[in-house]
C-alpha cells in the first residue's frame, strides 16, 4: 500500500525523467520509478480530494484510495491521456465515492444569507484581500459552496482550478469535449459568485 502521509526522499540531483520514462522503467521492473510518481503528484492529489470533501482526514483516504487503484489499475493504463490527468481523475472519483458513501453533501457546513447575487457582481476573486475577510473564511465559505454544486460541475472545476489543469488535460482526464468543460467551468463559476459575492462584499 503506498503511503501520503510521510514525505519521501528528494530526487537526486540532475533533469527529472519524464513520467512515460517512469512508467518505462516501472514496467522493467523499477518500483522505485512508481514510487516517484506518486510523489511527484501526491501534493494535487491532495488538494483535489481536500476541495471535494473538505477535511483533511477523509481527503488522505480518497488519495490512499486513489493510489492504490492506480496500482492495480496500472497494467490497463494505456497512455491515452498523461499519466497526471488519469491519476487525478481516479484520485477525484475517488474522493467524489468516499463523499457519497459519508454524507459530504449533508454535512457541508450551510451558506448564510439566500444565495443570491444582485445582478451580475463580476467575477469573482478568490484571494482578493480587500474582501474583508480571513483567507481561511473565505477558504470555508468557497468549500461550502462548491459542496452544493452538481458533482460534474464540482469535478471539472476543481480539477481545473485545484489540479490547475488545462481545459484539454481536464476533458481528457473525464472523457469529455472542451466544449463540456468550458460549459461546466461557466455555470460552477456563476453558480459560485451568486453564492459568494453578497457574502464577501457585506
């Protein structure tokens, strides 16, 4: 079982082999070359399990989950889409499975006010700090409202803004056109602002 918790080694010095040249050695029998892998996107990994479920403990067993089904799912991996876009994807149905199975939805902590924005306000800036409020406020404000989003729009989003994953690596990652990924993108963020905004500007 492949541990996230405790840092690993650093790399040795000099240029970093590319993940294909990774998985090359892996399937020459290197299991150091996984174990590099998994550290090396161990860190997105877990802010994309953070953001969908919120606490810090779940959000490590959905990457645990997350890793081992990469491990065993490994052989089939055919290299359709980089190796990051399909760990990210197994690692976010993880976490959005583990969420289901405990109630995420039920238990995020609920928006004050109704929710609803005063014509459009503009776009929404996350770490603006003349909102007037703590960063780890608005941070609790932005995870409760991304909790009440459909989980495809919730999905796409954090994998795009979380993972910072481009609009191609995220349509390949889910299995979608561009075209679905901007159209999700677009209504989870004016969902958001119509959350957020009359919150951060009181």
């Amino acid at each position: 079982m492949v541990a996230v918790t405790a840092p690993l080694a650093a790399p040795s010095a000099g240029p970093l082999p590319s993940d294909e040249q990774l998985l090359t050695r892996h399937a020459a029998g290197d299991r150091l070359a996984l174990e590099e892998l998994f550290r090396r996107y161990r860190q997105p990994a877990y802010r994309v399990a953070h953001r969908l479920l919120g606490n810090e403990a779940d959000a490590l067993d959905a990457v645990q989950d997350g890793f081992v089904k990469v491990l065993t799912h490994l052989p089939a991996f055919e290299g359709r889409s980089a190796f990051k876009t399909w760990l990210l994807r197994v690692v976010s149905n993880a976490a959005l499975d583990l969420g289901r199975q405990r109630g995420r939805r039920s238990t995020a902590e609920p928006l004050a006010g109704d929710g609803r924005a005063d014509g459009d306000a503009g776009p929404l800036v996350w770490d603006e700090p003349t909102l007037g409020l703590e960063r780890a406020d608005l941070r609790r404000l932005i995870d409760a409202a991304l909790a009440r989003l459909p989980e495809p729009q919730r999905q796409t989003f954090v994998l795009h803004v979380d993972a910072d994953l481009s609009y191609r690596e995220v349509a390949e990652s889910l299995g979608i056109s561009i075209g679905t990924v901007m159209s999700r993108l677009y209504y989870a963020r004016q969902k958001l602002r119509a959350m957020l905004v009359p919150l951060v500007r009181t």
